[in-house]
RNA sequence: GGCCCUAUCGUCUAACGGCUAGGACGUAUCCUUCUCAAGGAUAAAAUCAGAGUCCGAUUCUCUGUAGGGUCACCA
C-alpha cells in the first residue's frame, strides 16, 4: 500500500506580527512536512476583515522568511491549490454550503445578533455553557445570503479521537454545536473554511494549538456531515509568557519574532530555541541547524505540557550559533555594528566572546566600553588603585613596565612577548596585580576590560607606550 | 459554572513499573594571568498532596489541589 503524502499548512490570520507561539507552530509543521518529504503550505486565514491588519500578511511572510521556513504551496509562489487567501476562495465555501444545505446539514439563522447575544447573557447568568442548538429554530427558510449560515449538527453526542501528541482524547456533547458556516458578510468563519480548504489541500496533519482541542468534536461532526475522513490532528503544548503563568498573548507582552531579528539574534538560533520549546530530540543534544532539526524531529516526542519562554536560555542557545559561524561570516556581522574606527581584525574575538546577540555590541558601544582602542582614555584615579598599592608604587611600576616593553621590537609587540614581558616584572612582586591593574588601567581607563596584553597588541608598540606615560603623568 | 488539557530542580526537559531521579540554561564556589569575558572543575537545586494496585510507582487508577484552555457572525 502506498503512503500519502505528507501535508501540512501553517494558517495564521493577518491580524498583526508573529509571535513565538505562531512560529513554533509553523516551525513543527514545516519540520514534519520536511521530514516526510511532504509538502508545506502557507495558507492566509482573512476571513475577518473586521480584525484584519494592514500589512500583516507581509509581516507574516517576512517572520518566516527570515526563519527559514520555507513554504512549498502559498502566498508569493502559488502551488496546485492557488489561490492562498481564505477571502480569494468564497466560491468554494458556497459550493460546500451548498452541499450541506442540499444534505440538509445547513440552515439560515433566524435570529439577529442581538437576540442571540441574549440567550448567550442567560446562559452565563444560569452558569451553563452557551449552546445555540437549543435555540434551533423547528423550521428551516431559504438561505439568502443576508442571514449567517449555521452547521445543523448531524448527531449530538460525545466524541472520542486520536491526537498525535495527546493521545486519546474526548468531548462531552456540549462541545458540539450548530456554529456558523457563512457570517452574514458572506465570509466563512474559521471553522468551516479551514475544513473546506484543508480537505481541498489534501492535508494529512494539522497542527495547532491545544486552544483548539474543544473545538475538534464541531469538527469531526462537519466531516461526518460531509462524509469524509478527517486528517491526523496533533495538538501542540501552549507556550507561556514570562511568568509562566498565561498562555503567551500579544496582550501581555509576547514579542513579534522580528524584534528577535532586531535584537541581533540569530535565526537558525531562533529555530533552535523554538524547536526545544516543548519537544526534544530524546537525547542530550540542545544545538541544532534546521537540518538537524528536520532529521531528529518526531511528533511523538513533542510534550504535553506548558513551557515558558526563557531569553536566558535563548541567549545561551544563540551565542552557540554564533561560535559556529565562520570566521568569515563573524568578522562581517560585527562589522556591521562598528564604526570604522574599531574595524580592527584582532577585535573580533574580543567582542565575539562578550555577546549573546548582535545587539550587544550596540549596548558595548553605549557603554563606551571599545573607545579606548582607537582614543586616548581619561584616568578617573578612582578606578585605578589596586589594593593597598600607593600611587607612587604604580608609577613606579609603569616605568617598569615601560622599560621592559620598548625592549621588544615593533615588529614582534604581540600579545605573547608583551605578556612574557610583563609577567616577568609581575612575578617578582608580592602581588601580581600591582602592575597587571596599572598597565591595564593605563591602556584601557576602565577598572573593568580585556587583559592589558592583547589591548598592547592591538594597539601597537607607539601608542601602548605613548599610554603609559600619559597615565604616569596623570597619576 | 459545564466540558477539556496539564502537573519532575527557579526555567527547558530525560527516565520499558526497577541503579544514588540524568542532562541543559541560570545561580554559587574554585582554578586558569589584576578586572571583565571565554574556558575548565565542583556544588546547591525537583517527582503538587493523599489514597489505591503492585514485591516495587515519577510512571498505572481514583480523589483533592493548583495552573491552563474553551463555551463568538475571532481565528
């Protein structure tokens, strides 16, 4: 027997930017239609052009470019299911109204807006779930188009299915109701369109949110009205905000994923952390290139559980990232941050081995903490003295130092030669940092730095010895 | 309120019903050239509670508790 082919679609509703939680979603989809040599589609969910955002859809594709997640079929590149905006295909949800109206599955809701909007108030006043099936009108008039199309539930009854993630799951029968199909503007709602489109797309597996799982029984009971075979479902673990608490929300605070791009963080970084949030690979491994991911990944090790969004672990995830680029691909993204002053080759380790992100070279440089390896620093006498070690010892120790370093040839001033040089002066003293500090202090001005020798390397034989005096004079 | 889902270190997580509950982030301490960073080592840190089944329960069952979701002409 042959095995279908895998599909899986990522569907958001162009109603803002993307968050984590979006992402992750589009990312598992994409990393199981990948793993299946299936296929993934990017389908727009505009139903709602109350809601809908200006600019959104262009948001969403740039979110998932920049990711990595590369759609097969959707927006941009078409595909054999074009078009890719729920609001491009209203022709096809009427031809499946209809095929429901005709199987008598489908009828106009009598009722206004706000008659509903009543019986909805005395059930919250009763404490009883709202079900408009209740309030089923006995019979059914013609449908024409002003009046919302609503579901007539073929069977009331309790559900049972299986979720890939979850396993065995159930609904009483008060998850099942006669929702609405065609709102009165003529648009699907979410729950009939993403049925029709999904069965047209010949969709495998859906994934999304255990916001849904109530929502399954509805529709279950519209492919059993339908008399099709609905897809694998596999329901994914919410992602919590920052206080681990709520479920992670543009309301409170969840971040456009394009802030991360923003930030400096990078995007195979971004996958990485993402992927590991709720699901893991069964062994110790945390780093992972999208490829990587594609072979290990399994929905059967996706969790069940809620996990939190942590940018401490991110920035740790990242920073491994970042130890794997090339030296070329390192020297190039930091020199994007720095101004030409500091293009320096040698300070590309110094700065790579102090960030988790991009953007902290920004904040480095705000500090003004790489001034001083293009400019002569100001001493502030107060970052200077080391210990119990009186100012004119620490002249008296730079003379040394001096002495010894115009000793090494321009040519040979490495970090290696300046550090011999100078340890030698350091280890006849009781304390090594009665000189160390000094020196340190008199290269950079900042009681906090990288070590005095490769400040000297990189600044030269002239002007590390031009500092030193410079200090003793000012001291 | 009904229905549904979840519960292991602070966080992300691992553990056919069977070793001392493992790893990672973060934290602390030590080492490595004064500081910072990086690196190395070490440490502290968890099975929500109570019953039941079993020789044996983090794992299975029940109850409780806590958290989350859902009950739209939103997705």
């Amino acid at each position: 027997m042959e095995e279908k082919k895998v599909v899986t679609r990522f569907a958001p509703s162009p109603t803002g930017f993307m968050h984590v939680g979006g992402v992750r979603t589009a990312l598992y989809a994409y990393l199981w239609a990948k793993k299946n040599k299936g296929t993934f589609i990017l389908r727009i969910e505009d139903t709602d052009k109350e809601r809908e955002v200006e600019g959104s859809i262009n948001h969403i594709i740039e979110s998932l470019k920049w990711l990595g997640i590369n759609w097969d079929e959707g927006p941009n590149i078409g595909g054999s299911h074009t078009p890719y905006l729920q609001s491009e295909r209203l022709d096809l949800y009427k031809k499946y109204a209809q095929i429901l109206i005709d199987k008598g599955f489908a009828y106009p809701d009598p009722y206004t807006e706000e008659e509903v909007g009543v019986f909805r108030d005395r059930a919250e006043l009763e404490k009883k779930p709202f079900l408009y099936r209740e309030h089923r009108p006995e019979t059914f008039g013609i449908w024409d188009f002003t009046k919302p199309l609503r579901f007539k539930t073929p069977e009331i009854k309790s559900y049972k299915w299986n979720d890939l993630v979850y396993g065995d799951l159930s609904a009483g029968p008060e998850a099942l109701d006669d929702f609405i199909l065609i709102k009165s503007d003529g648009y699907p709602t979410y729950n009939f369109a993403h049925i029709v489109d999904d069965i047209e797309m010949s969709v495998t597996h859906v994934m999304r949110g255990q916001e849904f799982i109530s929502s399954v029984p509805k529709f279950l009971s519209l492919y059993d009205a339908l008399g099709i075979k609905p897809p694998l479902y596999a329901t994914l673990p919410p992602i919590m905000g920052p206080d681990g608490k709520k479920k992670l929300g543009k309301r409170d605070g969840a971040k456009d994923v394009l802030e991360y791009r923003n930030e400096g963080y990078l995007a195979e970084a971004m996958v990485n952390f993402l992927a590991l949030l709720g699901w893991n690979p069964g062994d110790d491994r945390e780093i992972f290139t999208m490829g990587e991911l594609i072979d290990a990944f399994d929905i059967s090790r996706i969790g069940h559980s809620g996990a939190q969004m942590n940018d401490e672990k991110l920035d740790w995830i990242n920073k491994e990232h970042i130890k794997k680029l090339s030296e070329n691909e390192l020297k190039n993204k930091i020199f994007e941050y720095l101004p030409k002053e500091l293009k320096i080759d040698k300070i590309i380790p110094i700065i790579s081995e102090r960030i988790s992100k991009w953007g902290d070279i920004k904040e480095m440089l705000e500090r003004r903490e790489l001034d001083f390896f293009y400019k002569q620093p100001k001493y502030e006498k107060e970052k200077l003295i080391y210990k119990n070690t009186g100012l004119e010892k620490i002249s008296e120790n730079l003379f040394k130092a001096m002495s010894e370093l115009k000793k090494i040839d321009e040519k040979n001033f490495s970090m290696e030669n300046v550090k011999n040089a100078l340890m030698q002066i350091a280890n006849a003293l009781e304390n090594r940092g009665e000189i160390l500090h000094p020196v340190r202090f008199a290269l950079s001005g900042l009681d906090k730095s990288p070590d005095p020798f490769v400040i000297a390397e990189i600044l030269g034989k002239n002007e590390t010895l031009s500092r030193l005096q410079k200090a003793i004079e000012n001291i």
